[in-house]
C-alpha cells in the first residue's frame, strides 16, 4: 500500500544510514557509558515515569557537573562561587 514511503526510505538509509547512526551514536552514547561503568547505575530505582524522568534529570545533572568540575577545576569553581 505505501510502497514508495518505504523505498523511499530504505533508499535514504543506504545513502545516509551509515554516517546518521555514527553520528548519534557519538552524541546519544556519552553520558550513558560514564553513568552505567563509574556509577554503577544500570537500572532506575523508582517506578513510574514522572518518577523516573526525575531521577534520570538528577543523574545527568550529578554527570554534567562532573564534567564542569573536569573543565574547569574544583578550586577555580569553589573561587566562582559566592560565600
């Protein structure tokens, strides 16, 4: 019935399939590694998925802090940071 909507579509996933998945992979993969190796988390704690969204937001809020720290330096940031 919609024959030429998945040729079309197969035909753009040869094309460009390849370099659109490395790329997500890049982006996507990130923060999942350093969470589920460093920090041990591999599963949610909590049911429901307000609950789980809250709880994934405060695991990449603890990871992209992390980072910042990296970058920037815990003395540097502590200087930042009012009294």
């Amino acid at each position: 019935m919609h024959e030429d909507v998945i040729e079309r579509h197969q035909l753009r996933m040869r094309e460009a399939g390849q370099d659109m998945m490395r790329r997500r992979k890049a982006l996507a993969g990130h923060p999942f590694g350093p969470l589920k190796c460093r920090a041990g988390y591999r599963h949610f704690l909590l049911r429901g998925f307000e609950r789980v969204r809250g709880e994934w937001r405060l695991m990449a809020l603890c990871c992209n802090f992390t980072r910042v720290l990296r970058i920037v330096g815990f003395k540097r940031w502590m200087a930042l940071c009012p009294a």
